[in-house]
C-alpha cells in the first residue's frame, strides 16, 4: 500500500465499524490511525509503507507482552481484549509466514552464508544471517516475528 492509502483504508473502516455499532473493533482501529499519525508527526513527513509496516508490528509486539504480564496477573479478560486487537492489527499487515515455510527460509540463508564465507556458519554470524532472512521476507511480502527468526537462526547455526 502506497503512503496514505493505509491510513485512507483505517478511516474508511472505522466509519463502517462505527454504523455496525462495533465498539471494540473501532477503538483498536482508531488506536492504529493515531500510532501511524503520531509516526509520521514523529518523523514529520509521510510514512513509507515498510515505516507503516514497523509501526503496526510494534504495536503487535506491545500487545504480546500485555497479554504476558496480563496472563501473569491471573486477568484473562485484559488479555482476552489484547488478543482481539491482535487479530485487527494484522489485517493490515502482510500474512506472517508459517513456521515451516520460515524454517526453510532461515535453513536456505544459512547454506548460502556457508557457500559464501566458505566455512560453517557459527553463532558469531547470527546477525548478518537474521538480516539476510529479513531482507528475503520484505522481498517476499512476507512477515515473521523478530524473536522467532532470532530463536530459528539460533537454532539453525547450532545444529
């Protein structure tokens, strides 16, 4: 999505949330209009679509750690609200890559590392390998969270 369609797309189904008298739906949707408001006030200028991207995968991060501190806190209903908004934030994301498909992903970067320096992978190579499997999901339009590539290439660089 180009620069301000995203945002033009929010409005749009907030005004529809709004006639279907969904209450919920429309607060998480006005919270994403004013994190990527805010953004670009932040930046002063125009997001991109990666920096609309980021915001919105933030804003899931943020989410996830509520529900782990809500989850701790024995309040179910504050993590059950959480989750909800999980699930309207990442409408306007691009489809997470499934673990399988993110495995192979992460074991092909790792080959072509190998065939690259001519040696084995260590652990010490684990930052330009997560770069390289990010840059290959942007590339794809894909996405994946940041700690489940860290724990794959992790694990791929062990094994």
């Amino acid at each position: 999505m180009d620069a301000g369609v995203l945002e033009a797309e929010i409005s749009k189904q907030v005004i529809t949330a709004l006639k279907l008298h969904d209450a919920e739906r429309t607060q998480t949707l006005r919270l994403i209009k004013n994190a990527l408001k805010n953004k670009a006030i932040e930046k002063r200028e125009a997001l991109t679509p990666v920096e609309e991207q980021q915001a919105l995968a933030t804003m899931i991060k943020q989410r996830r750690d509520s529900i782990d501190q809500f989850t701790k806190g024995n309040r179910p209903e504050l993590a059950a609200k959480e989750a909800a908004e999980i699930v309207v934030i990442e409408e306007f994301l691009p489809k997470a890559l499934d673990e399988a498909g993110l495995r192979a992903l992460v074991a092909e970067v790792i080959a072509e590392h190998a065939n690259l320096t001519g040696r084995a992978p260590t652990s010490k190579d684990m930052g330009p390998v997560i770069k390289a499997v990010q840059a290959r999901l942007a590339q794809a339009g894909a996405r994946a969270e940041g700690r489940v590539v860290s724990d794959l290439v992790k694990h791929g660089l062990a094994g």
